[in-house]
C-alpha cells in the first residue's frame, strides 16, 4: 500500500526493515540491485521504533519513506518501486511486460498467501499442535514440487535469467529450508537446492545480509545501495 503523511525528515528515502524477515530481505535484493539509495534503520521487533508506528500502523517491516512523503509498506510494491527506478538485468522482462508481471504476481501470490502459512506452521509447529511438523511440511512441500518442476525447464524460475519472481521467493525457501537443512538437501529437489544455494552464494544476497545494531535517534546514517547492481 502506497500512502502519503507530511514532512518526512529525511535527505534520501528511509527503509525499516529487520534483517532476517523474508519480506524485508527480497525489499533490500531488489533496492541493492537497483542502485536506489535509501537510509536503512534496522528494527528490533520486540522495541519498533515510534517513527515506524508513526509511517505505518500495521508496525510490520520492511516500509519504505519516500522523500516526497509517500510511503510503501508492502514489500512486493517496494520492489516494483526500485526496479522502475533501474533494472539492468531485465528482472521484469520487456519483451511482453504486463504478462511478465501478471506471471511474476502469480508466482508470488502463491508464495505469500499459501505457500507463507504452512512455512509458518512448519517453523513454528509448537504453536500450532493441531498437526504434527511433518504434516505441516508436506503441505508446503506442494510449492516446492512446483518450483523442482520449473527449475527443471530452465535455470530459473520464469527463464534462463533472473527475474523479480526467483528474488521474491528466494528468502521463503531460505527460510523453509533452514528448519531443518539435512532433510532440505537430502530431499528429493535438486534443481532447486542448486537455485537456493545459487541466490545464498550471491554477492547480492550476502551484501543485504550484512548485521547492523537496531537504528535509534542517535545512530549514524546506513546507505544501502551505495555499489547498485551486483551479481
């Protein structure tokens, strides 16, 4: 959601953003790629900043402060924000660009409103005794069959290239995957145990992943973005 407040004090655009929120981390892939300098402020969940309840209600990361005023708190309109600003590498592809991104939506549709719930009770199944973790996994495991089936064609999700669709997904796979990694790698999806360990390879990946203290009124200022694009 795009909305706008008054007087935002910031010289270049302001990021919230919690470094190991699968959400936050595909905001920071696309504004790192893109080049788009923006104030990162890592937030403590447990203590989120007034500022932040301030730009955005729902206290829920990443959202990004505009200098204009506008703000974007989700993280899917964030991306699409940073790659119309630069997109080198054609994330979205141009050859048919509305199919491109109904294909995009697709994918990441069934990541954040399917795919995301069984993750959730698969990583914290103690909070839901419902099921068993095994049951919650095999329910997730559906997506990721979808996925091998994809990789299996092409090298990435919607081609031979990157796309907008492999950085989306890319965290929540990190994430299901690092419950437990020895059944992960020892699954039966090699197409994408070689996908994820491609993205957490990445110069890109490991860049966003740097640690940082949790931003206060006093903190000196985190460029993000200051190198653009990298592999």
């Amino acid at each position: 959601m795009t909305v706008k407040i008054q007087n935002p004090d910031a010289d270049l655009a302001i990021l919230y953003s919690f470094r190991r929120c699968p959400y936050a981390m595909r905001a920071r892939m696309a504004l790192q790629y893109s080049g788009v300098k923006v104030n990162l402020r890592e937030v403590e969940l447990k203590n989120k900043p007034q500022q932040l309840l301030q730009y955005s209600a729902k206290g829920t990361v990443p959202v990004l402060v505009l200098t204009g005023g506008f703000i974007i708190d989700e993280s899917r309109d964030i991306m699409y924000w940073a790659l119309a600003k630069n997109d080198p590498d054609n994330w979205i592809p141009r050859a048919n660009i509305e199919e491109a991104r109904n294909q995009i939506d697709r994918l990441l549709d069934e990541n954040d409103f399917n795919f995301k719930s069984w993750l959730d009770r698969y990583k914290y199944s103690d909070r839901y005794p419902e099921q068993t973790a095994e049951y919650y996994r095999h329910q997730g495991e559906q997506f990721l069959a979808s996925l091998e089936f994809r990789l299996s064609k092409h090298r990435f999700l919607m081609g031979d290239n990157i796309s907008m669709a492999d950085i989306g997904i890319f965290p929540f796979i990190r994430q299901f995957a690092f419950v437990d990694k020895d059944w992960f790698y020892q699954s039966d999806y090699p197409y994408l145990h070689a996908w994820l360990d491609y993205f957490l390879q990445s110069e890109l990946f490991n860049r966003i992943m740097k640690k940082y203290p949790a931003w206060t009124e006093v903190s000196a200022p985190i460029i993000l973005g200051d190198c653009g694009k990298t592999s």
